[in-house]
C-alpha cells in the first residue's frame, strides 16, 4: 500500500473514531440529562409523599387529641355531676347542723 493510501487511511480512521467518540459524549450527555431529569421526578415524588404522609399524621395526631379532650371532658363531667349529688345528699345534714349550731348559740346567750 503506498503512503499516501496510508495516510489517507489514518485520516480517515482518526475521523470516524472523532466522530464515534463525538456521538458517544452525545449520548453520554444525554443519559446524564435524562438520569438527572428521572432523578428530580424521584425526589419531587419523594417529597409529594412525605408532605402527604405529614399531613396523614398530623390529621391522625389532632384526631387523637380531640378524642382524648371528649374523654377527659366527659370524665369532668361524670364527676361534677356525681359531686352535685353528693352535695344534694348531704345539704339537708348541713341546713339541719347550721340551724341545730345557730339554735344552740341563741339558746346560750339567753
């Protein structure tokens, strides 16, 4: 083969492997595009499902507190309505001890 085939030959393979590495940083570049683009939608989504799961827990949180809140209301109430009977029981022992006191009173200053 004579050199100027040769050296037409490296040329031209110098030029083919220019453009294979030319189309391979293309497509390198592409890839890292997209990776990068599927990569934003993961963490977008990430973080779509770590709002929802909040707020999935702070809605089950205030619905805990509200249902402990009745409890303890209605605890409050169960035992001021069994103090209104105990005192309901017991106000005519008091009203008769207060008039016997007041009576024993009047009757010693006499």
């Amino acid at each position: 083969m004579p050199r100027p085939e040769v050296l037409e030959d490296i040329k031209s393979a110098e030029s083919d492997a220019d453009d294979i590495v030319a189309e391979a940083e293309e497509d390198r570049e592409q890839r890292l595009s997209e990776a990068r683009k599927r990569a934003d939608e993961i963490r977008s989504e990430a973080e779509e499902e770590a709002r929802e799961l909040k707020e999935q827990r702070l809605e089950e949180a205030r619905e805990d507190i509200e249902a402990e809140r009745d409890r303890i209301l209605e605890e409050g109430e169960a035992d001021r309505e069994q103090l209104e009977a105990l005192a309901e029981e017991n106000e005519e022992d008091a009203v008769a001890y207060a008039v016997e006191q007041f009576e024993e009173a009047v009757h010693a200053q006499t």
